[in-house]
C-alpha cells in the first residue's frame, strides 16, 4: 500500500462556500466570506487527513490582489495553491458563448480571462489552468455546432500559447448543463480530439458527474490513461445529473472500479501526471466534515484497490473464469480497510477518527461565531 | 377539428419573469417587476393566439394584498386567474421537507401554506390548487422513505379536507430534482397512489420534463386518462433533465403522440376535467414570444392528431399491419397543418402569425422602456 | 440477525439453462436436459447454502405429465416446487399481443395457458403465478394503448376469478424489451392498478433490472410495501438494460439499499407476503456457482441492512444530521460481514464456503461427464 | 436539392432475414433461405426508390463460393455488392473476445476471419470492411480493460496492414450489448483514437442506435466531419436500447438534425467520404417494405434539411435570436416535402409512391409461394 503514499486529493475552494440548485441556495452559519476563510477550512481538511495538501482557487470568485500574499497565508496553514479554474458563464457577455462565440471581441473578451488566469498561475506557482466550458446551445439550430467547434479550438490555440513550460491545460468535458441542448465539450473524446491537437502540454479532465446515464466511467479512465492524456479528476459522485454529492457516496463500487484503473494504469504512482481534484457541492450537509468525508472515501477506495491480488485476477482472466476473476475484484472491496486506515493514520500523528477530531476540536463553533456580518461566498461571488 | 375549439392552455406567471441555472440567471429588458406585468404580458399571449385564456399564479411570488382587485385587472386585459401553485420550497424551514419534514411543526407551517393557497384560491375563484413538492433527501439514510410517505399521506388529507366542492387538488410528481438521491413524489404511481387516497378531487399533475429517460410519456397520459385520474398537464420538453424548454421543441413527435392519446381519451372533450398548462423557463430565448411558439405549438400536434383517421388506424391495428398503422399516425404527423391553422385564426379575428404580429406590434419595446428600475421577477421573488 | 433466518430465495429452474443475447447462446458441459437435471442443480445451491428451499417452475418450459412426481422428486432432493410462471411470448399467435391482444380467440387461449398454469399450481401446492407479459409493439400506432389496457383488465379479471384461496397472482413490470415502444405493464404503477382492481390475492412483482436509468428502487420497494401489494422479488442486477447479471454484481449498494427497505418494510418478518426469488441469466459464468454467489450476496446485504443501528439512524434524521444518518448507513454497509456468516453457516451445518464446497465436491465434472446427448435446456424449450 | 442526388443508402442482406429479440425470433413466409434472395429483396427496394444501390454482407451468413458469380447475380437485378461486415461473435472461440482477447491463438483466428473479409472485398470490389466488435466483458473483473485495448490496437494494426489502398477499414462503436459492463468499442472517442493511430484509411461507423440514453448524435456527426473521420453510419432507430427499429421511426426530428449536420459537414458532397446505410431489424412488421420505408425516411429528412436557409440561420445564430434561429430550423422540419419528392420520382421515371407500387407489384405474394422449404435466413446462418 506504499502507492497510497501518493494520493494527494486537492480541494475546490467553493465546496466551502455556499451552494445549491436553481430552486434554493441554503446558507449556513460559519460559511466563509473570502477566499482566505475558504483556505482556512480546508487547511482544516487537511491538518486531519493528510490527505489535502492543495487548494484550488476559481476565477473571478478568488480573485485578490496579492496572489502571493495569498500563498504565504495558505503556507503558513499548512497549505498550498493549486489549480486555477476560469469562469466564462456568469458574465452576461457570455450568454450566448464565450470560446465559442461568433463575436470575435466576446471571444477575446473569454481568451483575454483565460491569459489572466495564467498571469494568477505564474504568481501563486500553479501548474493547472482547468477550462470547464459552460458553452452551449438550449435549441437546436440556436448555434452552428460545428463553426463553434471550429472557434473552440482556434482559441484553444490562442491560450495554449501562453501556457508556461511547467504548466497545463486541462480540458474538462460535461454531457450536459448549464447548456440543455448541446454542449460544446459533451465527451471525452471531443476534449480529447482538442488536447490532442494543442500539444503535450495540454490534457483532459473528467468529472465523474459529467456522463451520460450508465456509462462506464472506469472504461474512460483506462483509456485516458492508455492514451497519456488524463490530466486530473474532478471527483463527485451522481444519481442522477451531475449531482455533486460527495465522492462514492452514490455508488462507492464504482468508485472502488476507477480507483483500481488508476492503479492499474500507473496514475498511483510517483511520476504521475494526474492530478485529483474533488469538485463537490454540500448543499443540505456540513461543509467541512463533508470534505473530510470525501477524501476518506477517496482513500478507502484506493486502499481497497491497491488489496486486489492482481496476479490471481490476470490468471483468472487469461483462464476464462469469470467468477474467479470477478471474485477477486469483490473480495477486495468487502475487505474492510477502516482499521487499518485508522492505524496508519495514527502511524502518520494524525487522528485516527478524522470526522471525530474535527467535532471535537471546536472549529465549526467557532468560524460559526467569528463569521458574523459579511456576504457569505457562493457561486455567485 | 371542432375539439380544437377546446384547447385553452394555462400560462404560468413566471414564465415571463427570468429565469436560469444554478450557474446563471440573465435578465432581459422589459422583465416584470411584479405579478400585474407578468399577467400583462400573458395577456398578449392570448389576444394574439387565443389560446391562453388564463395565468396561473405562484404563491408567494405572485402574493398580493388585494387578489379581487388583481382578478379584476386581468379580466381587463381579457384573462382570468387559474390554478393557484404552492410552494414549500424556499423557506429555510423547509431544508429537509415540508408537508414531509419529521418535525410536526415545520409541517403544519407547511400545510398553513396550502391553506392560505385554498384561500387565495377562495378569492381568485380559482378551480385547481397545484402541489409541487421538492421535499426528498440527497443522500441515502438522510430520510426514512417511509416515514416521510405516511407523513405526506396526513398532509395531504389534512389540506384535502379544506378543498372546496369545486375546487381540486393536483399532486405533480417529478424524477429528480432538486433532490438528488430521492424524491418523495417521484413517479406517477405515487402521485396516483395518494389521489387515490384523497378522494374524487385529488388528481395527478403531469409535467412531461419530470420523467425518467426514455420512458414512455405517451402511455401515462393513456393510463391516467383510464384511470380518470388525469387533472393537468405542465408542458415543457426536455433532452436531459428537467430542462423546461419550450413545449414541442425537443421531440415534437413526442408531443404528438401525447395529444394523440389526449384525444383518445377524451380529454380535449367538452366536459374533460383535463387542464391544459405550460411550465417552462425560458433561460436564453425572449419571453413573451417563447409562450406564443408553445401554445402554437400544442396547438399545432392536436391539429395533426386530429388528423388521424382513426377508423382506418384500428383496421390497420386489428390487422396486425405494423407498417399500415404507423403510416396512418406518421402521414398526420407530417401533414403541414401551419396554412390551415392561419386560416383558422383569421377566421377568429386572430393575425395569422402571432409572432409577426407580436413584433409587428411594439409591445417589447414599449415594456422594455417602460419598466425600468425595480426588481426583475424571478423565482426569487 | 435472527431476521435473516426468515431468508428464502427461490431459484428460477431456467438459470440452469442455457440463456444469451440475441446475437449468440453459449452452451456449457452440463447443462440440464429436462426441469429434473435443473432441479437437481437447484439442490444442490440449497445444500450448500441453506437459502434456496425451492425452485420456480416455467410452463411450457418444464412442463411434466406428472406434476405430483416431480414434486416428490424434488423433495427427495430436498427442495420444493414454487414459483409458476406463465408464458405468453414465444407462440406465433401471441406476436401481437397475448392478454392484450385485440382478437378475442387469441386473448383466450393467453388466459386458458393461465389457467393451465393454475391448474399445475393445484398439483404442485404452489402458492403463486407469475405474470411477465412481453406484451407491447414496437412503433407508434402499431396499437392501441388504451384498448390493450381495458382488454388486459378483463384478461386478467378472467384469470384472477381461477385463482384459489391460497393461491396468489403477481404481475410483473417491465420498462421495455422484448417490445421496443410500448410496453403494456412497464411501470410499478400500472401493476399496482392492475392488481388493486382484481382484489387482494392479486400482487406486484418487482425485478430489480426493470426500471428505467436512474430510477430509486428501494423507493418503490419502502411503498408497495406501505400500500401492501409487494408481492415478490425478481432479484438481479444491471449497468445498462435487463441485463439479468447476479444479483448484487452491478451495484451493491444498491442491493444492500434495497435490502434495508425490505426490513424497514417487514418483509423479512416471519409473516412477511414478500417472496424473494432469483431471475437472472449465467450468460458467460458458470450456472451453479452463479447461484450460490447471488444467493449469497442478497444474504449478505440483508446482514449488513440488519446491522443498521435504527434507533441512531432515526435520531440523526431527525436532527437533520445528513452526513451523521449517511454514515450510520455506510458503518454498516462497509462492514465486512462474511466472517459472521461463515460461522453462522458452520453452526448450521452448512459448509463455511459454499463456492469452495461445491468446487470440492466435484459435482460440475460428474454432470459433465453424465449429461451427453440430448439437447440442452435454454429459454427455446 | 441537387445534393439529394447523391444520397444513396446501402442496404444490409441481414434486413431481409429473420431477427428478432433473445426472447423470440418470429419467422414470415418469403423470408429468404440464401444470400442471392436476399440480394432480389433488396433489388426490389432500389426498384422503386432508386436510392438503394447497393447490398451489404455479412461473413459468414453471407458466404458463397463464388463472389464474382455472386456480384453478377447482383448487377443482373441493378444493384452491387457493398461493405462486407465481419462477424466474431457468434463462434465459442470468441466467448470471452476475439481481437483482444488474452489468448494469441483466438485474436490470430479472430484476425484471419478479417483477412478472410478482405478477399472477400478483393473479389466482390467492396471498398468498405466493417468491423464491430462484440468483444466486452459482463462483470467488473472479468477482463483487462487496459491490456484489452492494447491487444485490439496490435489486431486492428495487423488487420490495416491487409487493407487496399481503394479499400477502407471503418470501425463501429456500440455502448452496450452484447456485453454488459464493458464493451471495448463503447464510444466514437475510442474508434477515433484506434483509427486516428491505424491512418488515412481507417474511419468510425456511426450507428445511430449506439449510444448513451440522451447523447446528442448530431454534435457527433459534425465533429467527426469536422475530424475528417466519419466513414459511414448506420441508420436505424431506438426508444431504449440497441431497437434497431427504422430509421425515422422512434424520433424524427433528430434524423432531421443528423442529416443537417450531414449537409452541414459536406457528407451530401460528391466527393464526400461518407457511406450511408442501414442496419435495422424488422422483427414485427414486413422486411421489404420496411427496408423502402427507411430509405425513404433518410431522402425525406435529406430533402427537409436541404431547405434550410442556411443564410438566414447564420444571420440569426450571429444575432443571439434563438426563437429566430430556432424556427427556421422548425420551418425546414415542417415543411411537406413528400408531394415534391413524389414528383421527383416520377420524373426520374420512379414510382411516385414505393409502397403502393411494391403492394400493386405481386412480389410478396411471388415469394411467399416460391419460398418454401428451406431454412429461412436468421443472424444465426
């Protein structure tokens, strides 16, 4: 289980901040209103997994003025600054588009954000620029789907230039919403088709909510792998839509399937170039506990995963023995890995029980007085 | 086509106010600031198609002091008020359930509601009292799924017992949304399962976006019909989830089917207690002319439907011609109904394109002048 | 856990068989010749596991001129007859339809091949007859959905009249497949206006690889239970269609989901009307080990579901403590309960390893080297 | 519509056979016993369409001795020979794979079956070998998802070597089934990446049933234009699944959005690369006629697309007038295009109506009576 020594799980900042769907967004008392409250509770997260090195931030929602200011403060909690995502979906210039746009000013409106996220990258040492495209369609006939992918990639290209030798672009991909008709980056294989045509330098992000119902999402893993072009997760977890619920919460063997195609395609190991990422939404649960919860999911499938007798499975395999084979997937999985986990953890001078540690230390309580007055943050800033 | 002659189809008030996702909600010039200019609009709607005779309204969105005075307001603009919505929704109380919540209190708040609706009710001479209940759980164990069924069970009889002898009560059903793991009035048989409990004047509501993929929307319609347990429709379409686009523009042979088996069953007869109603949000496109393209288009597919030769279709059906049958619906389906509705407008003293006429006519521009400053509805408020 | 000592899964007699896709049926040494071979089989998961006391009988597929031999057959092997399914979908006549057809001859002899099967029931003492009705069409108009249905009421009305005192009818539904439009039972909600109309010997049967994409299971199992029509289990599990895969291999989670409900429910209580039954396809996998993985994988989940701490549960719902209650959920669910069974196994006689027991006991080679010649059972005869 | 010129759709012999579901395959008297009463089926539908040109087969349904004889039989009734498809699904060889599996031996047989296609080509002049693959696997475990992509690249790669240079390798994808968890061609991201590492001559196959539940096909169409990738589709049509039903039949307005993204990406073109046929299954209704009503499904939906004004979409599109934009996408699809189609054919010297001319014709009557004895052909000879 040495390979679960280089699980590192970053954190989005907004998990922190309030969230919600079109119908409600529920506040709750202690929500942060600034970045730097949203870095103060996540360097809770990982003060008690060790688990959660990093943070990723969102432009504009993070946007201050000393970027490194911002970085010796998230150093000094214990903390890093990690991915840099863009936002082009709440500008109403981008109504209709924004990479994607048949204006070329509204076009270079989304490049000229996207140069600035790279300046952001170049301040706080980010390696990541992450591009999530609400771009869309709600009707058919509203855009021409192919002159939009023309323009996607010609602006690809544009901000593809400007990213820096010991940096990335990664290209994520969703089926659906915000757009409701068409999305211009629906599938992997569209981000794969992209990253492919802009260089080594750029990769692809896949969102574990971002997929069709029943498709086989370990399949996509492997084959990005296989391929070298899986640059980082987005993990959640989905019954229906993309949900954002916490990472194995709606189907943990699944979860358990992607975790082993990440270690039988090498993303577990030391040189490798992914990167895991939760991107959630706690909307009706405890924010902080709730990354907690995600990252010891992310753990325990890994550990899970890494039981698997991979020499038994492969003669299995080779021998046409399916319930063998399936047999040795499922024994690892019923395998419960908590205690151990738990005396690793202690091994490590963290708190076996993480959840418990955080109830006991009095953080909620006390961000829940100190954060009073203010706006809290949310998607909307 | 003399069944044409009783099609009305009720607007709802917000689908003139702005509406979005959880990523973005744009506003649009001339957006109502309150419940008389959405009905203003609404009223455009029906002067130049003829087909939306009333609004139906959202309360507390639409809550006003004086509903005699606002009935009286849209009958000068030639509408009537319809059926009154609740909602349990948006109240910080209501974070885990309403008519469903463990804790009594919150659900006699929740039940209060409703009755302050059957009151409003009372004073618009409204018929029907909509229950869209977002109550359900993110996560499993978050709820106990019986429990909050036998609890519904009690709500609901209890805001029975206040429904007038003229009045009904429509419980809508939904697959998703904005609960992600369930839903506590998921699917149709629930809905049926309570109204049947209720009594002779609890019916289910049918919003054909709040169904599973791929299922068959048609043989509900077909089936609650049979049932008579069919009270009213929400038309919108949908590719994905609940997308509330404009009626008919995802599948409009799917729209088709449907009004095919709303004449089968009688429920474009002249003493059907079927109603007729849009749901839709209209994110990216114009308003007002966004409800004229719907109402034309449910007028539109009972006009092919109409068309079926159905003495023909069941010789076909009884003779096992596959091929036969299907051609019977499909030469309807295909028929360019357009010119012989326009005819039929004109007829009524209708302009044959509503949508010129509505341009033609400089009613955006004049609100889009006009109503400046305040507050744009939305479903905030 | 004493709940679990009320766990009994009837095994379908055509598992044994061979079964496959449309594009190929794979045959295995071994496989069962006639309904005796396959109960043979079947005792042995029994005697192995002491979980499956009783097989499902398929007419025309195990038909027998002596049912009172068969039965004593298989008590000698230490099981019983159970289960009896009709068949409506593999006569040329029923091409169109069966129970719903609109030719009143071909609708009798659907409802004299019932009553056949009750007559069988008579002399094999068992309890109930199960309904899957392939009925449905493939294209628009190709019939008549309202008619099927008011012609499948009276069918069934005809066939209830048949059934004895102690005799039950339970009606499957099924989302799609083999008809590709329509089908005429395809939702819980239509069976359970169908059997509510015939009376209360009258159920509905629920196959856990029925539903459409996305769809809450265990919902609908928490209330048919609280409306009293679950009548049995057709347990299996699913990633894309019906895809008839061992019961728990898709998504455990589910299945332990599914299984908490049934004890929330009683139907694992010792005067519980719920039958559990397996209904699956060894398509690739062994047959007999096939069985015993999935009668051990619902004993499990119904181990882990009976390990749920209720009184915790409730409290933590009852607070609104969202992740408090999910985690009193996953606690059990990730609790690795195959030591306690193994012993419990041991306790009662029953080998600790029952896939280890049957691989020892040589069993598979001695009907391998035993059943040459003759054609192997599968879905055809 | 002088592009409609160049629409020809290649019918598959298959078609003409008997298909139908795992559960049942319903035979029709006239089904044909061999290849070259098949090939006079299809003869038939080019006749009186004259969009039918050619006939696909399959090996080894549609193995004869003599191809030359074979292509002559062909050109004597007006139509050629098209794309040979490979079958390795239905030999106990391919149970657990065929060009990935783990066994050297049974990918070499598995490769030679393609060699085998290919001469096939040489000697019928086919330009097109199609390949899809059933290969996949039903449980989680059961094979390498990795190692399996591996050793499809390393046969497919063989395979290519083998290719003509007028010859193509087109590479279908298929979501789900025959396999149930992982199907090693699932999606046009993995034929792309596999034909993109072949070369020039390898493209994707488009089936139009093959995907995900809600997956926009179109925005594939036009992105794999745009990727100079599309190398033929198969047309057919599905509520649920794989239904296999005509094409046109379960949504027309999304073959209407196909076939404008066909028009859009240059596919009508003269020198367009793309094929068009059909892979369909009439298991309910007549196959002769159900072959004419698709081709003329796909010329009506070429024909209404043809009307686009593709101008005045552009000029909307640019305006952010999706209502606008939007309609005259609607006018297009409304519009009747079957009087002008009608004259088309009667000025091409084509009946003006197939279907009552094949009916008027006698030849279904001919071959009822001629057809008998014989085993009528099925996917399984």
């Amino acid at each position: 289980m040495t390979l679960l020594d280089n699980l590192h799980i970053e954190l989005p900042s907004w998990a922190f901040g309030n969230s919600g769907t079109r119908f409600k967004v529920f506040g709750t008392p202690g929500t942060p209103r600034d970045v730097r409250e949203k870095i103060a509770d996540a360097a809770q997260v990982h003060r008690l997994t060790g688990l959660a090195p990093t943070v990723a931030l969102h432009i504009p929602w993070d946007r201050v003025d000393d970027y490194t200011a911002l970085s010796d403060y998230a150093q000094d909690l214990g903390v890093r600054l990690g991915t840099i995502n863009s936002n082009t979906f709440q500008d109403d210039d981008f109504k209709f588009g924004s990479l994607t746009h048949s204006d070329k000013t509204i076009r270079q409106k989304a490049i000229d954000h996207h140069l600035d996220c790279i300046e952001v990258m170049n301040q706080t040492g980010s390696r990541d620029l992450k591009v999530w495209l609400a771009d869309g369609t709600n009707y058919p006939g509203q855009g021409d789907i192919r002159a939009r992918q023309d323009r996607l990639a010609e602006s690809l290209a544009t901000i593809y230039q400007h990213i820096g030798p010991d940096q990335r672009l990664v290209l994520e991909y969703k089926f659906f919403e915000p757009a409701m008709y068409m999305t211009d980056v629906p599938d992997w294989g569209t981000s794969y088709a992209h990253v492919s045509a802009l260089g080594e330098r750029a990769m692809v992000c896949l969102d574990t909510g971002h997929h069709a119902p029943g498709t086989n999402i370990e399949f996509i893993v492997a084959q990005l792998l296989r391929l070298a072009k899986l640059g980082s997760f987005d993990f959640n977890s989905r019954f229906y839509a993309d949900d954002d619920l916490i990472v194995g919460a709606a189907d943990p063997f699944q979860l358990f399937r992607i975790m082993f195609e990440v270690v039988r395609g090498g993303a577990l190991d030391s040189d490798s170039p992914v990167a895991f990422m939760l991107d959630q939404c706690h909307n009706v649960e405890e924010k902080i506990p709730g990354q907690i919860r995600s990252v010891m999911n992310v753990e325990e499938m890994a550990a899970r995963a890494l039981l698997i007798d991979t020499e038994a499975l492969r003669a299995a395999q080779d021998d046409g023995d399916v319930l063998g084979a399936n047999a040795i997937l499922m024994d690892a999985f019923y395998t419960d890995v908590r205690p151990a986990l738990a005396r690793r953890r202690a091994e490590r001078g963290l708190p076996e029980d993480p959840l418990a540690a955080f109830r006991a230390s009095g953080y909620q309580a006390r961000i829940a007085a100190e954060r009073v007055g203010g706006t809290q943050s949310s998607w909307g800033a």
